[in-house]
C-alpha cells in the first residue's frame, strides 16, 4: 500500500480509503448495502491487513448507523487509524438539524463523537454545500472545533471550483483551519472533475478523495452492452447515483475496461480503480463493498501499475471533447500554461482528438 500526502497538511493516508456506506443499511440506503456489525468487524480487519489506514463514513448514512457500527468494528484499533466523517444533511426534522450554521455543525460534530465511540475526528467534512449560510458562520464553526481539539482537520465535499476557492479564501483571510481535502465524484464515466475541481485542487493544494470510483457499480464489468443488470446491483435497486447520460458512451468505455482488464489477468474494477490513481491532485479513493469478495477485489488495485499503452487507451475512449473557454486556451494558450491548467489540458495538447 502506497501513501500520499491529504493536500498541503502532514497527513499520510493509504491511496485507498474504506467508504463505510454500506455499514448499517436503513431506510434509502439499504439500496447501496446492508453490512451488519460482523461483516464490518471483517471488513476493517482486511483493509488493516492491507495497510488501508483512513476510514471514511457520514452522519446522515443510515442515520448515524454508519458512524456508530464503523466505531464499534474498530474498537482499540482506533488509534491506529485516521476517521473521518461528514456533516450538513438534514438529520433530524427541525428547522436547523441540516445546514452548515455554527448551531448545526456543533451538534452534528458532538453526535458523530459519541456514535464513532472516540474523543476526536481526524478528518472533519462538509457534507455538501449550503448557500444560506455565511462561509463565514461556517467555516468559524470549523476552525472552533479544531481549536477545541475534537477535530483535527478538515475538508470540503460535492463543491463546485468557485464554492471550494471561496471557502479557502475566506480561510485564509481569517485566520480559519484552511480545508485540506475535497472529496469529490469522479470516474472514466463522469470526467466533469477534470474542468475545474482537479486544476483548481492542484493550484490551491487540495487533497482529492473520490468517491464512487466505480460509478456504482457501473464500472465492475458486471454491466456490458446487450446483458442484463447483475443481481444484487445498485443500479437494480434504482439507486440514482450517478446519472448516466449517454448509455452507449458507458458501454463503450466499459468494452475497453474489460479488454484492458483481460489482458492483465486482473477485474476491470481494478483497472478503473488505478486509472484514478494516476489522476493530477488525486490523493485517496474511496472504495467500499456489499462482499467480502468485492472489498477483496478492490484493494488489489493498490499494487496494479497501468502502462502507458493501456492509460491512452482508457483516455481515448473516455475522454470528451471541451467545452469553452478551455478549447480555446488549449489552442491559443498553449506557450504559457501552468501546473493547474495542465491538469485538465495536458492530454488534449498531446493527443488531440
């Protein structure tokens, strides 16, 4: 297990990172998974073996069943990892039981606390972002909690490029805990990433962690033009993320998947799951599983190397033409770009399609 840098901070964490999900599987998200205590306590236990040291979960997963199972399954392994969960989703049916206000992120922080069974959040993040409540109230409310101690750092989740510059400017011009990672969606299926969150956390030193990598699913293999959905899907169960606009697009990258996959002797999962991990800013993925066999399948994409050869083949059939200002800068900008720009650009300057 390689480690990388979370963004500008001293953290180290595992280019792997378990996404706790499926822990619990109440209400709307028993469509994603239903791990109970046990499978968990065996979950833990095998990303441990792998050297998977950042474990990832959110208050509004089944409700707090998440938190309270991923605490539980680790017991006294706690201090030999780093947790980290989220907040801003409604959790209750009062009118400030969701949001990022100073009253909400408090409340939700001191829960998470007691469910996760430990005195101290490592990575602490906004869930989404919420456009009625002053940066500045929250991010306030942030710095609070890592001045008290019970959260060590944090990160933003789901911005878009100009909330996430926003956020680390008022940051930086108060004095507040700066955000340190950004954990976004991101797939060979959903490249939008690459237009601004990727440049955006290569200039501004943003650790990326993402989220789905496989698309729900869609990316396994399992999901091939002309088959019937696998059982045991999320895709069967009507789970909606991610949105998937153009099917024969999906089915196109996914042949390529497959016959780069077949050629090495390893699941396509894992060729998707490595293609991040040659990405620009790209610190951590997170994975999760319904399976032993899965998580087992998963975390073998530590150790796969993509070749050259096989990265231009997986670019070309997922890659989408750009849109505005950037084709515009990648034809007449190209003798002065930076670091950032080169992030989304760079392939395009190479091999033009």
């Amino acid at each position: 297990m390689d480690y990388r840098p979370l963004g500008r901070s001293g953290l180290k964490i595992s280019v792997l990172t378990l996404g706790t999900m499926t822990f619990g599987g109440t209400g709307a998200f028993s469509k994603v998974g239903s791990t109970n205590l046990a499978a968990a306590r065996r979950q833990v236990d095998l990303c441990l073996d792998a050297g998977v040291n950042l474990f990832d979960t959110a208050d509004i997963y089944s409700n707090g069943l998440s938190e309270e199972i991923l605490g539980r399954a680790l017991g006294e392994r706690r201090s030999r990892v780093l947790l980290a969960t989220k907040a801003r989703f409604p959790i209750g049916d009062g009118p400030n039981d969701g949001g990022s206000s100073r009253h909400h992120l408090i409340a939700a922080c001191e829960a998470s606390l007691r469910r996760l069974g430990t005195d101290y959040i490592d990575l602490y993040q906004l869930h989404e972002w919420d456009g009625l409540t002053p940066l500045e109230e929250t991010l306030a409310a942030l710095d609070s909690l890592v001045r008290s101690g019970k959260v060590r750092y944090v990160g933003i989740s789901n911005f878009s490029g100009w909330q996430a510059m926003k956020s680390m400017c008022i940051a930086d011009r108060n004095g507040f805990a700066r955000p340190i990672s950004h954990q976004i969606h991101y797939t060979l299926q959903a490249r939008e990433a690459e237009l601004e969150l990727l440049p955006c956390a290569v200039d501004q030193g943003l650790g990326v962690m993402v989220w789905s990598p496989l698309a729900g699913g869609l990316l396994s293999g399992k999901h091939r033009r002309g088959h019937a959905t696998p059982e045991g899907t999320r895709q069967l169960a009507q789970w909606s993320e991610p949105p998937v606009h153009d099917t024969d697009a999906l089915y196109d990258i996914v042949e390529v998947l497959v016959g780069v996959a077949n050629a090495r002797g390893i699941s396509a999962a894992q060729v998707a799951l490595a293609w991040l991990l040659t990405r620009d800013a790209v610190s951590t993925v997170v994975i999760g599983a319904r399976t032993e066999a899965q998580l087992t399948d998963n975390l073998g994409a530590a150790s796969v190397a993509l070749t050259r050869e096989e990265t231009e083949k997986l670019e070309r059939a997922s890659r989408r033409p750009l849109p505005y200002p950037f084709w515009h800068q990648a034809t007449t900008a190209s003798d002065r770009l930076g670091p950032a720009d080169l992030a989304l650009l760079r392939p395009y300057l190479a091999d033009p399609i």
